[in-house]
C-alpha cells in the first residue's frame, strides 16, 4: 500500500500521520513540547526540544511500519524564528515563538513605512512577524552577533530549521508560505524584498533560499522518503478535505484563531488583513487573505491556570448550552491581531464575574466576537458556507454562535488533525477530495438576537477602550457593526420610477441603470399561458375592465399596458409580455438575477400543481440566475420538492411566528415589505433578506447597515448610485 507521511510540528506538540491516498489515517504519533511565557511579552521554545520531538515522532510511526511509505509532507507553526550555527546545526537562542512580542519598540522607527511594507508583503508592520525577530537577535544576543562576525549564522523560520536537520542534504530555505510572514518577502516575486531588507538591516547571506511549498525538498535522513511539500499550519489546513473553491471561507481554532478566504492566483491586499499564500507551484502561487485573533485556546489556557481544580475543556459543552448572557470579555492575550493591530489590551470582564462558568463562556464569546470582526471585512457575498477546524472547533457552541453572527452555515468536518491531512493532501493528488469517513455536521444559522446584541456591545465598548487606536474604524463606514456585503439592487418589476411595470422595455431599462436584480410578477390568463402581470385587475395598467383571467394571451398581448394615467401617452403600444418574452431577455442577460414571483390569485385559481409544473418547466433551464419567489408556502414547499430552483418566502408579516416557520422552509431569500420590520436587524438564518418599496437612499443606507442583503426599489437610478459608492469604499 502506498502511504503518506504528514509532519505537523505545532505550538504545543509535534506530531506524525500515516495517511492512505483516500486520506485515512492509518498510523499516528504525538509528543508535547514546552512553551515558556515570560514578563513583556517573551515567549520563547527550545528549539533542540521541537527538533528531538520530532524525530521521536517520525520513528514511532516509521519503525516495524509495514506499508511503503513513497513521499512526506511538513507542516509548521509559522512566524516562529531560529538562529543557529552553520557548522554544528546547535541553536545559538532559544526559538522565539509566533506570539513573542519583544520586538514591539524596534518597529516604531518603521512606522512610516508601514504602508509601503503591507503592500510588498501583505503584513501590517506586527513584531509577530520573522522581519523584527531577526533585527532583534542581531542587536542583542551576543552569540547570533558572533557568528555572523564568524559567518557561520543562519536565520530562518522553524520549518528552514527543521528541514536543515531531517534532510540528508541539509538545505537551508524557506517555503513561500513561511516566507510569507517576515515582513521581508514580496508576494509578487516571490523572493526576498531588496528594499525591505535593507529597511530592516538584514543580510541576504543569513536567510534561507525562498522556494514553493510543493517543491524536491530532499529525502529524510535513514529512511530515504522524499519530501515534497512544506507548509504553514494555517495554509495547509484548508486543504484538509481537497480543493476548495473562492466560494469557501475557513476558520481553524488553535492556540490562536485564524479566518482565511482562498483568493486564487492574483494578490489582493486589504488594509486590516493579511494576504499570504495558500501554496506555490513553481513560479505560480495560489493567494489568501487572512484575519488572525491572537488570543484564542491560549487565553483558556491562562484562564485554565486561574482554576486549576477545573477542566475547561470538558464543561464548556454544557455551560455553552446553559449559560444565554454572559459576561464580556476583552480579551487581549498576545495583543490585538487584525483588524485592529493593537500590541497591548488589558485582559477584563465586563461587569466583573467570580465564577468560572461564566468566565470561561466569555472567553469562548470573545474568540467568536473577534473573529466576526474579520469575517465582515472579507467579500463575502459569494460566500456557502464557513468550514472549521482546530482543537476548539470541536466546541458545538462556538461552531453555532459563529454560525448565528455570520449568517452562514458552518460546516466541521471529523478533522481533528486538519493542517496535518491537508499538507498530506497537497502531496498525495491535489486535483481529487479526500474520501471522508464521517459525513460533514452542519450548523444552521438561527435568531439569536441576544447574541448580537451582547456582541454589537462588545464593539462598542472595546471602540471606548481603544480610543483613537480605533480611528480607522470611524473613518470605514462603521463597517464592523454593519453589514459588509454590498446590498444588491433589486428593480421592482423593472425600471418602475420611469417605465410601465412588468414590461419587457421597463426591464431591460433598468438592466442599463445598472440594476444587479430583476423583481417581476406572474400571473396565468385564460388560456394558462403564463404572463408577466401584477394584478388580477386589468384596470390600473391598461385602463380597461376585466380580470386577466378574461382574456387570452393572444388577446392580452393587443392591449395598451402603457400606465397611461400615471405615465401619459409616451411609452403607448407597449404590451403585456409573456414569460417566454421575459426568457428571452434572461438567456441574453445571465449577470442578471431575476426574482419571479407567483402571485397568488393565479394559484387559487388555477392550483398549485397546474401554475408550477408549468413555471418549474419553463424557468429551470435559468435555475442559475432566476429565484421563485411567492406569499404561498405551500407553492414554495411544491417547487422545492419538484425542482433545484432556489426560492424566496415573501412574509405576509415579519413576526416570530412567520421566522419560525421559515426555519422549516429553509428558503434562500426571505422578502419582507420594510415597513413591517420588527427588529433593527432582520433574523438570522440560511438565508438572505430582501426589503422592499425602498426608494431613498437614507432608508436604503439605514437597511443596508443593518444587514439586509437585497433592496428592491422603483428608483434604481438613485439607488444605483448607493450601490456604485459603497462597492469603491470597500473594494479590496
């Protein structure tokens, strides 16, 4: 059997996986490393100690193993630095960790060049990052400065150290993804940045040769395996069930939280985040960009200290479940990360708690609360789905309350070993999926207005705290607190302010205003053919008597539909179309979503199963940019049973009675008149929300805020206008 092998050296353990080319584990072993947490922010591993586990780990799983093993992978924690002597290979400083902050004063003096370093290498100017580290030793640790008086330094990411020992051929480099986060490497060329060296007074000569995470590293010594691919934890976690698409977010909860958006071949940058690289081939990398909270298992593990007599970690999944109001908790383990980049923050409950159930809730709270943070700087209005993965994934209550913040469902699959399995997946066949044993759990987004409430205060007390460190945020549209996926214009029957409703030139005209969406009416006439109509009553549109239910298509498409007391004679000999007219446009027009919807004195006259066999039949070729939308549930019920075209629930009223049967409808749009909105922020769920008669921009900005996704308007000139600012402010 051919076999896999996955090294993932991580904060707290080192360990390695034999995996099968389907992905199952087959062989595992695991050895815990030390970590040292001192006084200003050092945090410090002993490099000799990460290396011996990682050996031991290799052999546990290797000796008296009776399969073939053909290739390895290594994934690592990342921004982790050692030095070490070229000659020997001995550590010439302990390993100073990702979290380590000591370098903190040194980067002020690079303050002004902050933007010009975050456009070169994606990284806002944090002493996270490898770039400060290194300047660091070189001033002050005496055996780094004699070996480079000595030649004989080498520097460089924990996977450059490992790779130096477990290779037969000792190569000194770096992988694009671990180069990635030192502050020293242009995502463009893929190599060492000339300028930001010499910024950061780092020689060349002293750092590992930049090469691609999928790349003839060299055999591992005594058991002659290549390896093929090394990693960042982080970047090779999200591989861990395939490929993935631009539609996929993923979030790994560790010793620190990290949320990534793939962002395929081309470098975007955003001025809170990070950009950093999923994998490279070659001279071709794959780009990502990338929230991180510093303080996630790592502040239960300093609450876990405080209350030593309990074990966190075994609670948490019943008080998550019983706890409903917390606490706050600004949580300012090792700092702030993104997107707010600030190096100290007080750790405090707010108010004060003394009881470690409530505490450890808050915590928890606090992850979720940071995370969203960065998730609603993301685009994600393309967005299925959220995929988690980490050791405190395993958590039900903080996969539902991410979930319930973001609007998406959050799928966790039986991952516990993700950066692992996905750094094996890169070297196994990286155009296939794993096969997975257990099928994926889905959380669903609910209601949880009290969640957002303690969640909207947490911004707001932690924007007090922070004073003018938050000024940005004052200044970026209040994006935190509101919505961050530009509402999509919807024209109500087409261009309505200026054309007759429902008419073939109404929507094409609203097409050219720049319209995203199309909302029309379907009404069936005496022949059953059906055509686009609002009401039952011929006489407002055409100014004739009679129900459309009296005439037949042939006669309906003679009539006058021109509006002529509220529009005058200047579009007449505009007709009734039919649905076969409006499909037409469609075919032509597939950027273009189009909300059909049944209305229902056609269903009570005609019947369900007549009226939607016949829609079903017509509109699901276009399933991809149509939606059929309708009061009736029962219509909706029939269409998702008989069809995949998707469907949207317009509520008679928007109460607690309507979102609970929504719940069960499970639609994906709900569509409510703005005026009957109950509640700042339309619940939450699987779905998107739809307002309507919205014909301001003041309203239109106002919902938009509030997280509505689609606004349909008769104005689309006007709100167009909304929708053209908000897509320059935050485009990325």
């Amino acid at each position: 059997m051919n076999t896999i092998l996955a090294i993932d050296q991580g904060t707290h353990a080192s360990r390695a996986l034999l995996f099968d080319q389907n992905g199952n584990t087959l062989k595992s072993a695991v050895k815990p490393v030390a970590i040292s947490r001192k006084n200003n922010g050092v945090v410090e591993q002993d490099a000799t100690e990460i290396l011996e586990s990682v050996n031991e780990v290799i052999h546990r799983v290797l000796d008296n193993n009776s399969v073939q093993v053909n290739i390895a992978a290594l994934t690592t924690q990342r921004s982790t630095l050692v030095a070490w002597d070229s000659r020997t290979g001995n550590p010439l400083a302990p390993a100073i960790s990702w979290q380590d902050r000591r370098c903190a004063r040194l980067l002020e003096d690079l303050k002004p060049q902050a933007s010009k370093i975050h456009r070169i290498t994606g990284l806002p100017l944090s002493p996270h990052y490898l770039g400060g580290k290194i300047n660091w030793l070189l001033k002050h640790n005496q055996a780094v400065i004699n070996a480079r008086q000595h030649q004989c330094l080498l520097m460089g990411s924990l996977s450059s150290f490992l790779c130096f020992h477990l290779l037969e051929n000792q190569p000194f480099i770096i992988d694009h993804s671990n180069a990635a986060r030192s502050l020293l490497f242009d995502l463009t060329c893929l190599g060492w940045n000339q300028e930001l060296l010499q910024l950061f007074n780092i020689p060349e000569t002293i750092l590992p040769e930049c090469v691609p995470t999928l790349y003839n590293y060299g055999k591992i010594k005594d058991y002659e395996i290549p390896l093929a691919c090394v990693c960042g934890d982080q970047n090779s976690a999200i591989y861990a069930n395939g490929n993935h698409t631009s539609e996929d977010i993923f979030i790994n909860i560790g010793t620190g939280a990290f949320i990534l958006q793939p962002q395929n071949k081309h470098v975007k940058h955003h001025p809170r985040l990070l950009t950093g690289i999923a994998r490279s081939h070659l001279d071709q990398a794959n780009y990502l960009l990338e929230g991180t909270v510093n303080g996630a298992g790592s502040s239960l593990s300093t609450l876990q200290k405080t209350w030593p007599e309990q074990d966190l970690i075994q609670s948490l999944p019943v008080w998550l479940n019983e706890i409903s109001n917390p606490p706050l908790y600004l949580n300012g383990t090792g700092g702030l990360g993104s997107p707010w980049w600030v190096k100290q923050l007080d750790n405090q409950f707010i108010p004060e708690c003394n009881t470690i159930e409530e505490q450890a809730v808050s915590v928890v709270e606090s992850i979720v609360f940071m995370l969203i943070h960065n998730h609603q700087l993301l685009n994600t209005s393309n967005t299925k789905a959220i995929h988690v993965s980490g050791g405190l994934s395993r958590l039900d209550g903080i996969c539902q309350k991410i979930a319930d913040l973001a609007r998406l469902p959050v799928i966790r699959c039986d991952n516990k070993e993700a950066s692992a399995r996905g750094a094996a997946w890169l070297v196994a066949h990286p155009d296939s999926p794993w096969i997975t044993t257990q099928p994926p759990e889905k959380f669903t987004p609910a209601c949880n207005p009290t969640l957002e409430q303690r969640y909207q205060k947490y911004t707001v007390t932690l924007l007090k705290i922070l004073g003018e460190n938050a000024s940005w945020y004052q200044d970026d549209c209040l994006k935190l607190t509101s919505n961050t996926i530009t509402p999509e214009i919807v024209a109500h029957r087409g261009y309505q302010k200026h054309y007759p409703e429902n008419t073939i030139e109404s929507v094409v005209a609203a097409i050219k205003a720049g319209a995203n969406c199309i909302e029309i009416d379907i009404q069936l006439c005496k022949d059953n053919t059906p055509m686009v109509f609002h009401d039952e009553s011929l006489f407002r549109t055409t100014g004739l008597n009679g129900s459309i239910f009296d005439y037949t298509s042939d006669e309906l498409l003679k009539l006058d539909a021109n509006e002529k007391d509220r529009l005058g004679s200047a579009y007449s000999g505009i007709s009734i179309p039919t649905l076969d007219s409006l499909i037409n446009v469609i075919k032509q027009h597939k950027d273009i979503h189009f909300f059909i919807e049944i209305k229902q004195q056609t269903l009570d006259r005609f019947g369900i199963s007549e009226v939607m066999n016949r829609i079903i039949r017509m509109i699901n070729p276009y399933s991809n940019n149509c939606t059929i939308i309708s009061f009736d549930k029962d219509c909706l019920h029939f269409v998702k049973q008989n069809s995949h075209i998707p469907i949207g629930w317009v509520l008679h009223e928007y109460n607690q009675t309507y979102i609970k049967e929504a719940q069960q409808l499970n639609p994906e749009y709900l569509i409510c008149n703005h005026k009957k909105l109950t509640h700042p922020r339309p619940a939450a769920g699987p779905w998107q929300w739809m307002l309507y008669e919205v014909n301001t921009i003041k309203l239109a900005d106002k919902l938009y805020k509030a997280g509505v996704n689609y606004i349909s308007t008769a104005d689309v000139d006007t709100l167009t206008m909304m929708h053209k600012k908000q897509v320059s402010n935050e485009t990325i």
